[in-house]
C-alpha cells in the first residue's frame, strides 16, 4: 500500500490532490494550517495520517492541529516516539476516544543504528501505545538496509523505511516483505523526505512485480 506524503500549502489545490488519492499522510508541520482548516481536511477523507513533527520539545500548535484532525476522522495519528509525554499522552487517549489508530514514530536522520538498539527502539513504539511502529532512518551503506528490512521479521504491525538515495529500496521491498505500508511523493520534487519515489512511479514499480 501506497500512501502520497503531502505538503501542499494552497487549500484549493490540496482538496483536488486528496479527491485522486486513496491514502495520504497530511504534513501538518509544513502547511500553514488552523484547526478549521485540519477538520476540513479530515472530514473529507477516509484513509489520512495526521503529521506535525515536534521533536522532544512540546508544540502546543502540534497539539491543537493534532487533535482537531483525530476529532475530524483522521484515520491514523502519527506521534514521535520522542515526543514530550503529556502531548503523547494526550494524543493516544484522543485517538483511542475516536478509534484512531496511533502510529508511534522513529526517525534518524544522520545514521541508522544497530540490530539490538533498532529492536529496542521498536519496542519502546509499542510500550508507548503504538498500533504500528514506524522507523524511518538514513541510509549510508547496503548493510543498513539489511538491518531495517530485517526488522519485517517482528510480528507486530511495522513500517519501515529507509531514508536518503541509498534506502531507495526499502520503499520498493517493505511492503513486499511485511511492512505495512510505505511512504512516497506526490511528484518529483515533491518529496517531504529524502529518497521518496513518486507515487505514480512507485505504482508503475508494483505492478512489474506483480506481473512477473
């Protein structure tokens, strides 16, 4: 499964990007947004993933664009991992009110770490309330693909992905080996991470699989 990373910023043009959409992650942190705005947004589709990236440090706007799109029918949260305890802890409790499905996130945007530190890391996603896990690292070497594919070996629902030109292929292999989903652009150029393939593409990809 597909899902089309998003940050557009005209309101006009993302409601017509989102009507040829199936499943979609709404950068909330890179949009400039209000809530009513968000619940518009997520009244209008059934299958989005809410996103505002924080970090550790509390975002009371995070918090606020957050909830207003789990109230408005966001079908998944995405929280950090990292994220402050209280803004985590009040997000799930709103997710679980709303049957919102909570995606707790890793992500390293300088190295990927080792095996027992990344299934560590997995689970500490799911200690924190995760439905899902997702862990999303960069790439320097064909080993650190190895590490973040091998982590599909887990039972629990994952995502991974690697991040940056060399992790190209863990938006190919993921989901043909277990991860749930996996993230792409909208078009080239587009990209909210590094090392996204467009959508359109990555569909093309799939079904040279497929046919095979």
């Amino acid at each position: 499964m597909i899902c089309v990373s998003l940050k557009e910023t005209n309101p006009e043009k993302r409601i017509q990007i989102l009507r040829n959409i199936d499943f979609a992650e709404i950068r909330l942190d890179k949009m400039y947004v209000n809530s009513t705005e968000v619940r518009k947004i997520f009244s209008h589709h059934p299958n989005l993933i809410a996103t505002f990236r924080t970090g550790s440090q509390k975002n009371t706007e995070g918090e606020t664009l957050l909830m207003a799109a789990i109230e408005a029918g966001a079908a998944y949260v995405d929280i950090e991992v990292e994220a402050y305890e209280d803004f985590k802890r009040a997000l799930i409790q709103k997710a679980r009110c709303y049957r919102c499905k909570v995606i707790i996130s890793y992500h390293n945007f300088k190295r990927t770490p080792g095996r027992v530190e990344l299934e560590h890391i997995v689970n500490r996603c799911f200690d924190s309330g995760a439905d899902i896990a997702k862990v999303a690292c960069l790439v320097q070497s064909p080993k650190d693909n190895t590490r973040i594919i091998g982590l599909l070996g887990d039972t629990r629902p994952l995502v991974v992905i690697g991040m940056g030109q060399l992790g190209k292929i863990t938006r190919i292999a993921g989901p043909l080996l277990g991860s749930l989903f996996t993230y792409a652009s909208l078009d080239k150029g587009k990209e909210t991470a590094e090392g996204q393939i467009d959508h359109m593409l990555l569909r093309k990809i799939f079904k040279s699989l497929k046919d095979v």
